[in-house]
C-alpha cells in the first residue's frame, strides 16, 4: 500500500513538472494582440478567395478605443486612382502596372459583427464601414477601412469581430495574384492595423512600401480544389478531401503577424530538415516549379545556410518548419518574405557563381528575422528590415559561398562568370548608393522618397552599408554582440529607430548619437582624402643667425659637411582631407620607405589635419582608413597616396580595352 | 572546285601575303589608339598616384571599377570599359553586338570610329581582292592602294545595298522578333521558352547576316573577276550563284568560320594564363593579343582568297561543261 502510494505521488510529480514544463514551452513568444481563426475558398475559375475571419484583437494601449483600423491591400489594384497607382506613375513613370478588367482586385467587406458573449445576438457594425486616407486624403483610395464600435473598447480589453469578404485577386502583381492556375495569396484579408505610441498606425498601401502588423495566432482553413498543393504560412495540421472535387487544409501558426499562401496544381514538392548542433531543427519545404527541378539542392542549401548563419548571430529560428517556394515564371511574387514562408526567384542556367536563386533565398528567407520575429515597421523605417537583412544576407553570402564574380548573359541565354574579377557582395551596394547619397534621408516614410530607386537605395543598400560601417567600426565582436542583444531584446515587438540606438550606445558604453544622426537621419556624403604627401631632407640652415651673441651668415655648406658624416633626415607632410560633410574619426596609415609605418587616428571634424614627420627615411605612402571600414566612404580611390604610383594598371587595362576595340573593329569589318 | 581545294589554294594565296596582314593590323592598331589613348588618360587620371596602382598591379578592385565608372559616367565610350569585355567576354560582347545590333547604343564616338573604320576597309577589300586576282598575286601598298581605288565606288555602292539589308534586320526583324519573343514568353508557363525562343531568334538571325554577307563577298568578287560595272546586276549574279552552289558556298563560309572559333579558344585559354603583374607580362600580354589579331585578319583574308578561288573555280567548271555540251 506505502509502495503503492510512493508510486502514486512519484508519477503525480512527474506529470505536474511535465505538465508544468509543457505550459513552459508553450509561453506564448509574442503578445498576442491580433488574431485570426479563418475559413476560406479559392474559386480557381473566378480567381476570388471568399470566405470569414474571426478576429480576436486585445486593446493593449492605455486608452479606450471606439474606432477599429484595418488593411484592405487588395484595394490598391482596383482602378488607376488608388495610391498604389498614383504612386507607381509617380516614382516609376516608366513601369505603371496593367489594369485590364479582369487583371485588377478588390476586397468586399461583406459584414462585420461583434461577437459577443455565447447565446447574445452577435452586433453588426457593417453600416459604419468608412474609407479612409490617413496619408493623403486620396478619396478613390480603399486600402483603409475605419470602422465605429458601439461602446469604445476598454485598455487591455479583447474584441471578436466576424468578417465575412471577399477577394478578387489580380493578375501578378506587387507580389500578389494568380497566373493562369497558380495562386499567390498576400495581403488577402482584412487585416487590423496597429495602434501604438497612441495612435492608429494603418497607412495606405503605397507602391514603395511593405507592411506592419502586429502578432497573434493563425488558425485557417483553406479550401482548394483536390488537384492543387498547397503552401501556407504555418504547420498543415489536417487535410480532408471533401468529396467534392475540393480538399480542406487546416494552416497554424503561433506569433506570426501575417499569413500567405500559394496554391498550384504544378509545385514540386520537396521536403529536409535543417539540423544544427545547438539550434533547433526546422523542417524545410520547398515547392519547385518542375522547369526549376535543377534548383532543388540550391534553393534547399541556401535555405539552410540562412537557417544557420542567421541562428547562429542573432538568435534561434523558432518555428518548427520554413517554406521556400519558387514563384511561377512572371506571378510578380518572386523575392517575398512572409512568416514561416518566402518566395525565391530562379532562373534557368544560371550558374551558382551568379548566387541566383542563392541570394534572394537566403535574403528572403533572412527576412524571418528583420521582418519575421522583428516587427519592424515597414511603412516608416524601412531600413530597419531591409538594410538589417541585406547587411546580413551579404554577410551569409560571403561566409557560404565566397566573393561574388562579374557575370554577363549574352543574347540573354548564357551566362558567362568571369572568375578573376570578384568583388565582396555588399560593394554592389556602395556602387548603388554613390550617386544618391545626398538625395534623402535614410529614415524617411517610405511614400516619401523622391523615388522609387532612393526608397530603395536608402532602405537596403545605405542600410546594408550603414550597417557594415558601424560593424567596422565598433569590431565584431562587440557589433555581434549589438545586433544579437537588440535582436533578443526585440524579437516579436515593434521597435523603432530609437531602440536600435539606444542597444548600441547600452552594449558598447558609446555616445553613439554622432552615428545615427548623421548617418541615418541625414543625407551628406562621407568622404576622407588624402590631400597632399610631400618627403625631402630638412632643410639646411641659410642666411642670418644669431648665435651666442653674434650675428653670422650661414651658407649651408656647412652643415652640409656635417651632413655627410650624418645620416639625412627628410621632412615628410601629409595632409589628410574630409571632402564631405559627414563627420567620422578615421585612422592613417603613413608608411615609410625603410618599412617603418605609423598610424594616426584623426578625430575628422576640421576640414583638414597635417600630419608632420622628422624621420631618417623618406615618406613613402598615406592612407585613410587603411583597413577599408568605411564602407559609406563614396570615394575610396583618394583615400591614398603614394610617393611612387605605378603606372602599369593604367598600360594593363588600356591594352585590355584596346584590345577589345581592335576585335570590335575587325568585326564590324563584316559590313564592308 | 571543292571547299578543300578552294581553302587550301586560298590559304596558301593568303600565307603569301605576310605584308598584307600586317599592314591591315597596323591600320587595326592605328584606328583602335585613336581612343585607347583618351582611354588610357582616363585611367592614368583615375588612379592618379593613389595605392590603387599597387593593387591593380596584383589584381583587381571593383571600388575602384566603379568610381572609375561614376566619375566618367557622362564620357560615352570611356564607360565601355569594363571586365567583362577582357578575355573571352571580347568574343561575346562583340558577337552579341553584332548579331542584335547593340553597338547603335554606343555612342556617338565608338560608331564614327567604326564607321570611318568600316569606309576603310571598303577601300582595303578592293585592294585585297584585287592583288588576290592578279596574276603575281603580291602585295605592294601601292598596288593595294590603286585596286583599293580602283573599287572603291563599286565596293561602296555594294556596301550601301547591303547595308539596306543589313538594316532591315537590325531595324525591323530585331524589334519584331523581340516583341514577338516578348509575347510568346510573357505568357508562357517558364522561362524557358523565350530562351529557346531567342536562341533560335540568334542563329536565325547570324544565319540570316551571314547569309547577306555571303552574297556581298561573291558580288564584290564577281566584280573584281568580272570587271563588272552594275552592282545590282553582280548583287543579282551572286545571289544565283550563291544559292545554285549552296552547299559548296555555305560549306566554305562555315569551315572558314569555325577556323575563327578554334583560334578565339585558343586566345581565351591562353590569354587568362597571363598574369599581367609586370611590365613584361603586360607586353607578353600585349604580344598575344595582337597575334590573335593578326589571326583574325588571316580569317579575313581566307575568306576572300578561298572565296575567290571557289568562284573561279566553279566558273571554269561551268565552262568546260558548256563547252563540252
């Protein structure tokens, strides 16, 4: 009976702590505030998706809130004067997206209701419904709907709202819609915005910008017909073929703030696990296109690549599956992040020196950080997402499959990889942001760049600069230690510009407001020069001197015998230059001719700075930021001087040409 | 007249003339300095007396390449430098030039050149054809120069028919053909068939130039052979001749052809094996390049001296048999 008993309350311990460790594992990772249980069919033919949300939404501000906010993205394909439009003529006037009938989209909103309380009649505030145009006033713009609650909504109260819609997708565009029988699902729902810092943060959609919302928990059935396969945010937790030429799938996903997914009869599917030492494992999905069958193992590895390298510097990947999908040719959905899912983007023979599919999967699939557990928000700081993970996909790049080579496609078919020029990926984006840098800033709202191509530049390539810059300059291990605390610190919230500087200056104990104020919230260009280098023997002493009370004329001959017996001493200058206006403590690095070199660091405020060296040898070479950190440095040819510059290149890549032009000539001769 | 023959007893015609390959390379070198000069001031202004000199000694610098790029963005052909014109890239680019038409974007600077280039060489082609038809078959400048004139009116009027030609591809089957590659491949399933669309545009479209360059050899050849005034007519002749000796014609042209490819292989296996670190391996540079050039011109030569030969010898066949009959 004891036995028995100690048995009993043996195992009653072992289930509670089992128990308990179960409820510990399951803590939810993020806040929770919006989330959706949906039910929803794809009609292939008519290419609508239909169906209803129940949002469960927890007012997690400090005030009552009688007015509710939500995306309808859909709406900016719905004619030619939506914002999306009006800004795609406006920041690329060349590139206005079609809008035939049946290529367009829109979103109904067919009924909102609160749900209340079991057997209470739910509330339709369906009539309230209201456009509106938070950004620009655009009255033709529907990608914003406002609508009035009955009884304002207490702090941390939750609501449950059942929205019935409908959606008509376009044809491929801005990463959404279908292309003959492939579906690509994005911004699909109606989709509450967010309310914080006190307000409602619900923009538009514009055509340079991604998006912003806030986590939850995503339980959706999707209905599709038998034939097709599918890919959807989330773990597939059942499949039921109804009977009827449809089949059911039930798509989940905790701490998640969107969900997408794709459907085609055509995908390819492919399953691995990603296994780690100390990360944990993450079942890889790949859906291939079958013409793309030859990309399998590359999209798989480069998948894994980001899996690891990104776990291993910043955190842990924590969902347990990711899918890849290899977006169907021209669907306007390649090169797409989403949670737990990604679009890549191949082209057939492409060889892997060309890093494609490789660098857009692992940039997109590196979004599961930036944009993934980080909520960035898109609409406002886009750098935040875009220049982090270009920053880091380039440094996975580098790490997995080395520098990336000058490529050409001839005749747009082959292309040939010239091997002995490589270049480490992230100059590419130097090359890109050199003519912009002074057109905006970097942390702008993203509608409000000039154009497209600086919200571009300024989102990702400045913002992988920037990045690198600030790597350099702090050393690695202390900016791994910065990006990985800010990551851990804000993973599954909202930060903001100001919270990514506050973790540096906390972490490295630096004022680094210097940094960021010029480099992020303004647009001057950083430039260091070496000015001028000058070495010759010091000079002799000439002329009149008084010396111990008398006044005699020295020729310099004298001191030239002394010389003789002497070794010589050179008098060498170097003076280095800030040519632009940004501000940055840069070192020097003076190297003598005896092999003797010094280094100086140079606080960079004044316009110039000489440096002056009395020294038994002749000055040979100055150079600025000798160990190349600057990477925002738009020109790094005039960061040097030598005392004996080579003139070989200049023969070497002259013949080159000229060699090119002879052939070029001789084979024009064709027409004579 | 087989190929063979026609090839052997053009090469040997060609290999006679050393002189005529190297004043036609020395023209080559001459024209091509005209910009490689401003070229070079470019890159010497470029790295200027900066390290960069160093490290493009030892190898190359992509920050450089494109700060050397930005700051002559507005220079025009200064901006067609670049690294994947060097090695095989030259053979690719300037085929690629050729057979889509991309050299009309090059600016103003490369096509005058090329242009006075190609007027040149209208001059050369008379004086080329005209030594190989004589009898001592022996270059002389002035012989050169007085078959160059002799042609030249008839050679350039030939030049602007083909020409007419020549810009009806370029003009009209090149934006046709990519428009209609565009709207077969925008709504294909992949990729994949506006790549095999275009590439059956390519070898359509160089089979198509070739094709017109064939006949514009033969008719300056019957020209040169028959002394003949109307180029219409001799355009008329060599088309008949062409196309009723189709095998034999095309046979040539293609085997002359591939002698082209196999001594570009050579160039582009041999040239990245020199490293170009010093002075010398610059001039051994140099030295390969302009051997392969003079092996271009030897091409060139071939073709009409192995041309002419099968021309000429069909002609006599076609005598005897009419004789006989």
């Amino acid at each position: 009976m004891g036995r028995k008993v100690i048995v009993g309350f043996i195992t009653f311990l072992l289930v509670s702590v089992g128990a308990f460790s179960c409820l510990l594992a399951q803590e939810p990772l993020s806040k929770r505030i919006a989330n959706y249980t949906m039910d929803v069919r794809l009609d292939p033919e008519k290419k609508v998706v239909s169906g209803s949300e129940v949002l469960t939404w927890l007012n997690d501000s400090e005030v009552e809130l009688s007015e509710l906010y939500f995306h309808l993205y859909l709406n900016a394909f719905k004619n030619n004067m939506t914002t999306f439009i009006a800004d795609a003529r406006r920041v690329y006037p060349g590139r206005i997206p079609r809008l035939k009938k049946e290529e367009l989209s829109y979103i109904d909103v067919e009924s909102i209701k609160i749900i209340g309380e079991e057997g209470v009649e739910p509330i339709d505030i369906t009539p309230t419904i209201e456009y509106v145009q938070p950004d620009d006033g655009n009255p033709y713009d529907q990608t914003v709907m406002k609508v009035t609650l009955p009884q304002p909504l207490p702090p941390q109260q939750t609501i449950k709202l059942d929205i019935s819609f409908t959606a008509k997708l376009p044809l491929g565009m801005a990463r959404t819609g279908f292309r003959d029988d492939y579906f690509f699902v994005a911004q699909w729902f109606p989709k509450i915005g967010v309310f914080y810092e006190g307000a409602w943060n619900c923009h538009q959609y514009h055509y340079t910008s991604e998006f912003f919302a806030d986590y939850g928990v995503y339980d959706v059935n999707l209905t599709v017909p038998s034939n097709f396969i599918l890919g959807a945010t989330g773990v597939c937790r059942s499949k039921k073929d109804n009977g009827d030429g449809t089949t059911i799938y039930n798509h989940y996903q905790e701490d998640v703030h969107d969900f997408t997914w794709t459907a085609s009869p055509h995908y390819l599917v492919y399953e691995d696990t990603f296994t780690h030492e100390y990360l944990p494992e993450v079942k890889v999905i790949l859906l291939l296109q079958p013409y793309h069958k030859m990309f399998k193992d590359r999209y798989i590895e480069a998948t894994k690549h980001a899996l690891r390298y990104y776990g291993e510097w910043y955190g842990a990947y924590p969902y347990p599956q990711i899918t890849c999908v290899d977006p169907a040719y021209r669907s306007g959905s390649g090169g797409m992040e989403y949670p737990t899912l990604f679009t890549g983007g191949a082209y057939w023979l492409t060889p892997i020196e060309l890093r494609s599919p490789e660098g857009v999967t692992i940039h997109e699939c590196g979004h599961s950080w930036w944009y993934g557990m980080i909520g960035s928000n898109e609409f406002e700081d886009a750098w935040m997402d875009e220049g982090f993970n270009s920053y880091s996909d380039d440094r996975v790049l580098e790490k997995a499959y080395g520098p990336n080579y000058f490529s050409r496609r001839f005749l747009q078919i082959f292309s040939i990889v010239f091997k002995r020029f490589s270049y480490k990926p992230t100059w590419g984006s130097i090359s890109a942001y050199r003519p912009y840098a002074k057109l905006d800033d970097m942390s702008r709202l993203t509608w409000e760049f000039m154009d497209g191509t600086s919200y571009h530049i300024n989102s990702y390539s400045k913002g992988a600069i920037t990045m690198w810059t600030l790597e350099n300059y702090l050393g690695p291990e202390l900016s791994a230690k910065v990006f990985k605390t800010y990551f851990q610190r804000w993973k599954f919230r909202h930060p903001r510009p100001q919270d990514f500087i506050d973790v540096v200056e906390e972490v490295t104990g630096q004022d680094m407001s210097w940094f960021f104020d010029q480099i992020v919230f303004g647009s001057n260009e950083l430039d260091y020069a070496i000015e001028r280098i000058s070495s010759s023997p010091v000079a002799k002493r000439q002329g009149y001197f008084d010396e111990e009370g008398e006044r005699a004329f020295i020729t310099g001959e004298e001191e030239g015998e002394k010389e003789e017996k002497e070794e010589v001493i050179y008098e060498s200058h170097v003076i280095v230059r800030r040519q632009g206006e940004v501000v940055f403590p840069v070192e020097v690095l003076v190297t003598f001719e005896n092999g003797e070199q010094e280094k100086k660091v140079w606080d960079g405020e004044y316009r110039w700075v000489r440096y002056t060296f009395n020294k038994p040898t002749r000055l040979q070479s100055a150079e600025v930021d000798p160990d190349h950190k600057i990477f925002l440095d738009i020109n790094y040819t005039n960061n040097s001087k030598t005392m004996n510059p080579r003139k070989l290149p200049a023969y070497k890549w002259a013949f080159r040409w000229m060699f090119w032009l002879q052939h070029f000539l001789e084979t024009f001769t064709f027409f004579s | 007249m087989g190929i063979f023959k026609a090839l052997r007893t053009g090469i040997k015609r060609v290999n006679k003339n050393k002189k005529m390959w190297f004043f036609l390379l020395v023209v080559n070198i001459l024209v091509a300095l005209v910009l490689t000069f401003p070229l070079y001031s470019a890159l010497k202004t470029s790295i200027g007396d900066s390290l960069m000199g160093e490290r493009l000694t030892k190898g190359f610098d992509y920050r450089w390449y494109d700060e050397f790029k930005y700051k002559f963005r507005d220079t025009g052909f200064i901006t067609l430098w670049s690294p994947t014109i060097v090695g095989s890239g030259t053979f690719f680019s300037n085929v690629e030039s050729l057979a889509t038409g991309r050299f009309f974007q090059f600016g103003p600077t490369i096509l005058v050149l090329m242009a006075v280039y190609v007027l040149l060489n209208i001059l050369f082609a008379g004086g080329i054809l005209g030594i190989f038809h004589s009898p001592e078959e022996k270059f002389t400048i002035k012989g050169f120069f007085s078959f160059g004139g002799t042609y030249f009116n008839r050679f350039f009027r030939l030049f602007i028919m083909s020409g007419i030609l020549y810009g009806i591809l370029y003009f009209l089957a090149v934006p046709y053909f990519s428009g209609l590659i565009n709207r077969i491949g925008g709504t294909a399933a992949s990729e994949r068939v506006a790549m095999v669309l275009g590439l059956i545009f390519g070898v359509v479209m160089f089979f198509l130039l070739f094709l017109v360059n064939m006949i514009f050899d033969y008719a300056k050849i019957r020209t040169v052979v028959g002394n003949g005034k109307s180029m219409l007519k001799e355009t008329g002749k060599a088309i008949g001749f062409v196309f009723k000796n189709f095998g034999k014609t095309m046979g040539l042209y293609y085997f002359i052809g591939v002698l082209g490819i196999v001594f570009m292989v050579i160039y582009g296996v041999v040239e990245p094996q020199i490293s170009q670190v010093t002075p010398l391996l610059v001039l051994l540079a140099f030295v390969w390049q302009q051997v392969y050039m003079l092996a271009r011109i030897w091409v060139r030569l071939t073709f009409f001296s192995s041309q002419l030969n099968l021309f000429m010898g069909l002609q006599k066949e076609k005598k005897v048999s009419e004789t006989a009959a």
